[in-house]
C-alpha cells in the first residue's frame, strides 16, 4: 500500500511540473479583422510573446498600448508582435478605430 502511495505522489508531482514548466516562447495569436481584435483580451505568463495578424480585406489597423508600451505601424497584412517582460494588465486600441480595444493580462 505504501509503495501504491509514493508512486502515487512521484506521479503528480511529475503531472505538475510538467503543466508549470517554462511558458516563455510560446506565442499567442491574436486575429486583427472584421473591425476586431480577437480574442479581444488574452492571458500569459511573463516572457510569452503575442503575435497579431492583420486580416481586415486591406483596411488599415494597428496596435497601440495606451501606456505607450509597444506600438506597431498601420498594417493591412502581415503580423506585429511583442514579448511581455513585465506582469500587469496591458490594454490597447487601434488608433484609426478608437472603438477597437484589446487586453493583455500577463501574470507571473
């Protein structure tokens, strides 16, 4: 029973370090069309990167943090993105499109 026991635990613990592991290098794609940003808020963990990929049958968008964090060009194609060092909440627009707004929460 005991041996059932310590295998037991060996195995969580081997679950759980492998669901924890280092999250960084892992993208996350937020689409850039119909007038949107989708998913319009996302969640990391520090060190991840967000990629946006513009799709919107040629009008122009980009992404600005209002803390004035990153900033890409007006893309119609193409794809912008920015690696999270720092944890907070990170919350942006489309300058063009004032009503288009995205948030990054990133955690860690």
């Amino acid at each position: 029973m005991n041996k059932l026991l310590v295998l037991t635990a060996a195995v969580c613990a081997l679950f759980s370090l492998t669901a924890c592991g280092d999250s960084g290098g892992e993208t996350v794609t937020v689409s850039v069309a119909n007038m949107s940003y989708g998913p319009a808020s996302v969640t990391i963990e520090k060190g991840q990167t967000v990629e946006w990929t513009f799709d919107d049958n040629g009008l122009p968008h980009d992404v600005v943090a209002d803390d004035g964090a990153f900033e890409s060009e007006l893309l119609t194609e193409g794809s912008f993105t920015h690696t999270f060092t720092e944890a907070g909440t990170f919350t942006y627009h489309c300058t063009p499109h004032p009503m288009m707004i995205g948030t990054v929460v990133v955690e860690g």
